[in-house]
C-alpha cells in the first residue's frame, strides 16, 4: 500500500481525506490507526536503523584506532627493549675492561701491559656512546640524560686511569694503588647512576631483572676492589 502511494505522509494524507467513502466509523477508525502505525512504525524504524549504524561506526573507527595504537606502542616497546639491552651489555664489557685498567701493572718494563688494558678500556668507552645514541633516540627523556651521563664517567675514568699511568710509569703496583679518595667515590658514582639506569629501565619496560643480574653485579663490584 506504501509503495503504491509514495511516502508515508502522504499515503496518511489521502486516508484522511477518503474516510467519507467507507462504508462504517468503525472501518474508518480502523483503517486510520493502521495507517498511523505504519507510519510511525517506519520512521521509527528508519530512526533507530539509522543510529545503529553511527554507533557501528564509531566503534569500528574507535577499534581501528586503538589496534594501531597497541601496534605502535608494540613497536616501540620492542625497540627500546634491544636500546636498553645492548647499552646495559655494553657497560658490562667495559666494567671488566675498565676494572683490568685500573688493575694493570705499572713499571716500565711493564708499559705495554697498562697500555694494552687502556686501548682496550677506551673501546669499551666508544662502544658504550654508540649504544647511547640508540637510547637517545629510543627515549624516554630521563633514561637518554643518566645514560649520557653515564658515558661522561667513563670517559672521566679514562682520563684518570691514563694521567695515574703516566704519573706513576716508574713506581710499582698497579694503577689503583695510586686512586685518590676522590677518585674512588667518582668510580662508585658511576655505578650508582648504572643502577638508576637499570631501575628506570625496567619502570619503563614494566618487566623484571634475571634472577641473577644482583649477584653478577655485586662479583664486578668485588674484583677488584674500588670503594
């Protein structure tokens, strides 16, 4: 009936003005409501149709937009992950060659050994800048700032090591016989902020230490002694 007449207001118009034609009130009155019925019946229906699908949307837009978050937040989970990962390897290698630095002989006919030991401690350095720049850019902002830090004290360290090297070519015992009380507690500050790295590392990961990541330190701290 709808479709033969056009739209529903104009199909309850002509009802209106045909009800002089049926035969009863009773008919008249029932033909009325029916009509009004369908009428309010399709654009009730055309209505709530119509906001099911802007909900639709707008929970399929809202879903797409926070599967593409999760991803790139995966992402950068996982690039800052590898960043912490190498420059924390990279500290542990320069630890040992740093601590043989300190520990290499002096005397001259001993020179090689102690050079040998700072060439190699200033590798370790270099290495650890590089893995620095990939934190850098890895971010957050703290961790870039204590990690460039924490290549400034090596870089310090270094500096130390090779001025007691040559002050002290001719004497015996190593280099760490000749450390001042306060070149210990710079030494001791650096491990310090090594372990502020490791703490808001793993804030930032929300992940945990290995089991045995404390003992592995408290060994490199022992040997040899430093503090």
């Amino acid at each position: 009936m709808l479709a033969a007449t056009g739209s529903p207001v104009v199909f309850l118009g002509r009802l209106i003005q045909d009800t002089t034609s049926w035969s009863t009130q009773g008919e008249r009155v029932s033909q009325l409501m029916g009509a009004l019925i369908g009428v309010f019946g399709t654009l009730a229906g055309g209505s709530v149709a119509g906001a099911f699908t802007v909900l639709k949307a707008r929970q399929e837009s809202s879903d797409r937009e926070r599967d593409r978050l999760e991803q790139r937040l995966g992402r950068q989970h996982e690039v800052r992950q590898g960043a912490y990962a190498g420059f924390l390897c990279a500290c542990h290698k320069a630890d040992d060659k740093f601590m043989a630095a300190w520990a290499a002989p002096l005397g001259g006919e001993r020179e090689a050994e102690l050079l040998t030991a700072v060439v190699a401690a200033r590798e370790a350095a270099r290495s650890i800048r590089e893995y620095q720049v990939i934190v850098g850019l890895a971010g957050p902002n703290n961790l870039a700032d204590l990690t460039d830090q924490l290549c400034r004290k090596y870089a310090a360290e270094l500096a130390v090591i090779e001025d007691l090297g040559r002050a002290h070519a001719a004497d015996p015992g190593c280099v760490e016989d000749h450390q001042t009380p306060e070149q210990r507690r710079e030494v001791e500050a650096r491990w310090d902020i090594h372990d502020r790295i490791v703490a808001e590392g793993r804030a930032v990961l929300g992940g945990d230490l290995p089991p045995d990541y404390h003992s592995l330190r408290s060994d490199q701290r022992a040997a040899p002694t430093i503090a």
